[in-house]
C-alpha cells in the first residue's frame, strides 16, 4: 500500500492518506484514500480524489463531491482494489 503526503490548503497541516486504489476516468486519474492512521481501524473513512493538475513532480488533488462521478468512479475503484493491493 502507498503512503502520499498531502498539505491542507486550509491549515498548512501534513496529511498522510493510504492509497487504496487508482484508476482513469475519460483520461482523468482517481485516487481512493484514507487517512494512513485509519489503516488498522474496523472503520475508517474513505476520500476519492481527482488529479487535477502536475505541477513537478507534484500532483494536485481535489476532493471529489460530485454525486454523478462518485457513482461512476467508486465501484470502478472498489473493483480494483485487489488488483492495486497485489
């Protein structure tokens, strides 16, 4: 499992998310995350991400809060979680 290293916009705070999964969407990337302290919990909550830009060797992420992607991105996801594990 990767660990990424995010910087909250807001805070300034250093965010380490586990990387569940990643797939291409109509030649966008995906991430599904969770926080990297959530990784042994029964519970945890999961982000989808999209790669919005490179800046570098930099990629920005937004938070995905579109209902209508988040239908079509997460069960493509979800079904390459073994894939990405192995």
């Amino acid at each position: 499992m990767n660990i990424i290293q995010f910087i909250d916009d807001v805070t300034g705070e250093e965010v380490e998310f586990a990387v569940l999964s990643a797939i291409q969407y109509k030649e966008e990337g995906y991430i599904l995350v969770i926080e990297s302290k959530e990784v042994d919990l029964d519970e945890s909550t999961a982000y989808i991400l999209k790669a919005t830009s490179i800046d570098g060797e930099d990629v920005i992420y937004e938070l995905v809060d579109d209902d209508a992607i988040l239908d079509i991105v997460f069960p493509m996801l979800e079904d390459n979680m073994d894939d990405f594990e192995n």
